[in-house]
C-alpha cells in the first residue's frame, strides 16, 4: 500500500481532470476519505485513492 498524497481539490483537478465539485460530492456521499481542509478551505483528499476511483469507474 503507498503512503497517502493529500491534495486540495485543485491540485487533484490539476492531476486528473476531475471538477473540484465532483471531489467534494465524491466526499459527501462517503465515496473518498476526506482529510479536513486547507488554509483556503479546499478539502483536502488522497491523490491516490482518486485514481483509483477514477480508474474503477473506467473499467
């Protein structure tokens, strides 16, 4: 198991093209860890876990 990258919704639009919004429905509806926010009150989430829910939806 890799070590967690957390990123703020933003850098994980930058990584993976994936909307800021749809990151925090994902965090609402319990489908991504959440791991509290920002100094700018971006969520704050696992790079990782993202692209792994991205790639289970692709397949």
């Amino acid at each position: 198991m890799r070590a967690p990258v957390i990123v703020d919704t933003h850098a994980a639009h930058a990584a993976t093209g994936t909307q800021p919004a749809t990151v925090r429905k994902w965090i609402q509806r319990g489908h991504l860890i959440h791991y509290g926010y920002d100094r700018a009150g971006r969520a704050l989430i696992d790079l990782h876990e993202l692209e792994q829910r991205l790639a289970a939806q692709a397949a």
